[in-house]
C-alpha cells in the first residue's frame, strides 16, 4: 500500500467522504499536486490535522506550535534566513546526541541531509505546520539580529558614513547580511520595532549619549542607549532610507520608507528635527499587512455597536470621531467603511496619508505640494458620483463647509476632530465658522474616542478596589458588588509583557446621537457642557463610563482609565 492509500484511509477516518476524496484525487491528478497538497487547496482539512496525519503515518513527531524562547539561535549562526525560509527547515535544539530539527514537509530530505552535514551531528525532524514555522524562523533570526549583539560587536574602526541612497527597499531587511554595522544595526532597530509591535521609533541625541526609544501600546520605552558617536551614522543612513538630504542638517525634513520586516510590509513615515544635540528622528510605522479590524472587535460595548451600526448605514449625514492623535480614530472609521462597503456603493477617501489600503474602495492621498488639500480634495471627490466619503480630518472651514454641504445633497461622510469629548466637537466647528444650523442638520453622530492598554493575561492579580478608585469612576461599593464578583485586575509585569503588566490595547468610545432633543440645542448655540448632560441623561455613556465597565471586567485597570479620561473627569466635577 503506498502512501497515498494510507493517507486516504486516515482521511476516511477523519470524516471525509467519498465524493470529498475522489475530487482530492480529481484535483492532485490536474495540478498535478501531491494528494496532501490536494487536500490543502480544496481546504477539506486545517493545515495542522494534516500536518499530523502525514506525520503520524511516517512515524515522525508532531509538534502544532513551536516555543522560540526553547530554541537554541547559537545553531542558526551560520545559517542564511533565506535558506531556512525556501526550505522550510529550522534547527530547534540539541537532545542527547542528535538535533531537533523543525520541518514543514517530511518528504523533502535534501535540506535535512544539508543540516546534519553542517551542524556534524545526527538530525531528528519533526514535523511542525508551515505557517507556524515561518513565525518561528522569522522570530529567532529576528533575536539574532537584536540591536544588543551589534552593539557588543562594534568598535570604532568599524563605524561607517553611509554615503549610498535607495529611494525604497524591495527585500526584507532581516534577510540582509549586509557586513556594514550601522546598516545592521538600524536593520536591527527596525525589526525589534516591528516583533514589539511599535507604533513609533525615537532616535534622540542627547549630551553624552543617543536614547533610542519605542512607543509600545502608547508609552514610550527605552530600549537601548548606544554610544554618541553612532548618531551621525545612523541619522544619515535613515535619511538615505528615506531620500532625504544627509547634509542638510538645519532645518526639519520629513520623508518616507517602504521595507519588509519579517515578511510584512511597513511604511515608515520619518520626521527630523535640529536640536543643540544633533538632530532627532522619529518614525511612525504603519503595518501595511495589519489585519483590518471589524467594528465588534475593537472594544464597542453592545450599545455603542448598535447605534454606530445604524448610523453608518443612513443615506446621508455626517459621523464625526473625535479624540487626540493616536486615539484610534482612522481605525474606527476604516472599520465603519468594511462593514458598509459592498459593490452597490461607491466609496471614496481623501487621506493623510493612506494607512491601510481597503479593497473595492477608492483612496486618494493629501498632497500639499500640488495643492491638493483635504477641501480640494473633498471637492473633487464630490464629482466621481460617490455613495459615501471619508475625509482623514476637518481641519479648516472651507473642508467643513464641503463636508457639510455633501452631507445635505444625499451623502454620507465620515471624518475626524481632534477635541476632547463629543459635544466639544459642535463648538469646535461653530468656532471655525460654521452656522449652527447647518451643523445640527447634517451631523447625524459624533463618537469620542481613546485607546486603554489592556491587562496581560498571563500575569494579571485579582484586587479588591479602594472606595477612592470606585468613586473616581462613578462606582459605589454596592453597584461595584452587585455588578462583578468582587474583585477586579491589576498589572504585575511578566516575560510576555515585558514587565509592563499590559499587552494591547482597545477602545472606549462616548457616542452622542444628534437627535430631536439634542439638535434645537445645537440651533440654539449651547455650549458643550449643556449638550453633554441632555446627552447623559438620554442615556450616553461618557468615556469614564465605558471605560469603568472595562475594568469591571477585567480588560483594563483604574490607573488607566485616569490616565486617558482626565479631561472627561473634570468636565463632570
């Protein structure tokens, strides 16, 4: 019996059924694909099962996930990345006499025979699911390429002046083995950034030293403090990066670098400043390859969901989202237009810049320097007979205005304000100039926004509150005892969290519906205070609201939930 009536009889077992085995069959016979492949492509079987099953039936061990932190990076020194990518390879550790070595598919022997001739040491494969094992190579070459080693391995004489220039790079830079330690060390950089999910990299000279720091689920944290000399190096091989002018040193710059990292795309958007020290970089990075986000994933309470849900799904008006930058607000609004986008609308953005490319929708990229603005834009978008638009920000009248105007003649147009809560966003656009009756006949929702680190699973404590942090958020101890068992969270730090005691973040949102109550008082020129309390007594949950029931079930704690709503706390004092 060969292999392939073996792994039909397994299947059997497993629950597939004749027909689904002769178009396995039908299917490897015309693609001329190996029966396992078949299997995979018709999608009859999770990758892992089959995983399993042909391990099972070669008599090999089966491994679903694959701990990097077991793994011994010392066996890959002299191996290439691309090596172990093209085949599938990864040497784990050693166990007695021979090695461990991960493996995607066990009829490929060649590269196992390679191994065990280089490493001079018998080899034993274990069969592990080809995505898993793409993520592990990805995460020890990434650890041996960590900042730290090249750092230990530089000395003076080997400092370089990168002079050269690349407009974007086309491979991925922890497969590069370029000799050069400043190239590999800004590489190193870049990729510690991206596995530690960074939004933002700061290079900061200082008097006596460089600070390099990484803004992880919005906090800043420093990771590593290389020597002076190092910055007019790496300043000028970022700017190179980025097509900037190296000797230009005096006056700001900002540009823009495309990369891959780890096999994700990132686009960097990169911003130089001349301080008394040197000048100073920071880089914000966009994950071209991040997951788009669907609205019930990001943190909405059910209430929240609900309306946001009908709002966005209205013929015409405007949804504005309001909060600081780096609150989430593009996020929200990109979910909105993939739960609304469908081949019946025509959607179209104008935004600065585009962060996420959304298929069947048409975005369009702020460019000052050929004047086109966000009203330009706007005004122009007007003419491609859209359904809906989005505007990345109403930062002027003229594009409030056009907003407004859309949003009357049978539009829907989503945008951002930069203000604290969601009634101070009618008063900002009185204060740009807009009557307050356009505004209260076509602004259908205004949503505040912030984004709260939340709890590490793996380490977070049970604590019974104190009466002074239930108060700061509105509670009792009877409605805290009615309402959870009796205790909430707090952060302690791990391994997996990096002792911060928080891994990621999510939403708390403040949704003001502009309703037949609240818009006279928008006609009358009330101010915010005014319209927030008609709202809270509609029944709108503030921002300390919401983010009080995501401590009461156990996602954040008190400490953040102040850190983010002080504006909101003091509003209602």
């Amino acid at each position: 019996m060969n292999f392939d009536q073996q792994l039909s009889m397994a299947l059997r077992r497993r629950g597939m059924t004749d027909a689904q085995l002769a178009e396995v069959d039908e299917t490897a016979r015309s693609r001329g694909q190996r029966m396992m492949d078949a299997v995979l492509h018709l999608r009859y079987l999770p990758e892992a099962d089959l995983s399993q099953i042909v391990a099972e039936l070669l008599g090999m061990r089966f491994r679903p996930r694959l701990d990097v932190e077991e793994m011994e990076v010392e066996l890959t020194l002299n191996l290439r990345v691309t090596f172990c990518k093209d085949q599938l390879i990864l040497p784990m550790r050693r166990r007695d006499r021979h090695i461990e070595v991960a493996i995607a598919d066990p009829f490929n022997l060649e590269p196992l025979d390679s191994i065990q001739l280089f490493l001079g040491a018998p080899v034993e494969p274990v069969v592990v699911p080809e995505q898993e094992l793409l993520d592990a190579i990805n995460k020890v070459f990434d650890r041996r390429a960590a900042a730290i080693d090249v750092l230990d391995e530089m000395d003076e004489e080997k400092v370089v002046n990168v002079d050269g220039g690349i407009d974007e790079l086309e491979f991925d830079i922890i497969d590069t083995d370029d000799e050069a330690p400043i190239i590999r060390l800004v590489n190193a950089i870049m990729a510690q950034a991206v596995k530690e999910r960074a939004s933002d990299i700061h290079i900061e000279p200082f008097e006596r030293y460089l600070a390099v720091r990484f803004r992880v689920d919005g906090v800043l944290n420093e990771i590593a403090q290389p020597s002076k000399r190092l910055h007019a190096a790496v300043s000028s091989r970022i700017k190179v990066m980025a097509g900037l002018d190296i000797a230009e040193k005096r006056i700001p710059q900002d540009g823009r670098i495309k990369l891959k990292v780890a096999g994700r795309d990132i686009d960097i958007r990169l911003s130089t400043l001349p301080t008394s020290f040197g000048e100073r970089l920071v880089m914000r990075l966009l994950d071209k390859t991040a997951v788009l986000k669907d609205l019930s994933h990001i943190g909405m309470g059910a209430w929240v969901l609900e309306q946001v849900n009908d709002i966005i799904t209205k013929p015409h008006g405007i949804l504005l989202v309001t909060g600081p930058t780096g609150s989430g607000k593009t996020t929200t609004l990109y979910a909105c237009l993939a739960k609304i986008n469908s081949p019946v609308r025509n959607i179209i953005t104008v935004e600065d810049p585009v962060e996420y490319q959304l298929p069947g929708i048409g975005q369009t990229q702020v460019n000052a320097k050929v004047g086109l603005t966000f009203a330009a834009g706007l005004r122009s978008i007007l003419r491609q007979d859209p359904d809906v638009v989005m505007v990345g920000e109403i930062r002027d009248k003229e594009t409030a205005e056009i907003a407004i105007q859309a949003s009357l003649t049978g539009h829907m147009v989503f945008s951002t304000l930069h203000t604290n809560d969601a009634a101070g966003a009618v008063t900002r656009l009185v204060d740009m100039g807009v009557e307050p009756f356009l505004v209260a006949s076509s602004v259908v929702g205004i949503m505040a926004q912030r984004l709260v680190r939340t709890l590490c699973k793996d380490c977070r404590q049970q604590v019974v509150p104190l009466e002074s942090e239930l108060s700061q958020v509105g509670y009792t101890r009877e409605r805290f005892l009615s309402e959870t068992n009796g205790y909430v969270y707090q952060a302690v730090g791990c391994q997996e969290c990096r002792d911060t005691g928080y891994r990621g973040r999510t939403g708390i949102y403040e949704l003001l519906v502009v309703d037949d109550d609240i818009r006279p008082l928008i006609m009358e020129n009330r101010d915010s205070g005014t319209i927030k309390k008609t709202a809270i007594r509609k029944g709108m949950y503030t921002l300390r609201d919401d983010g009080a029931r995501k401590v009461m079930a156990g996602d954040t704690t008190f400490a953040e939930i102040l850190r983010v709503t002080q504006d909101d706390l003091l509003d209602l004092e």
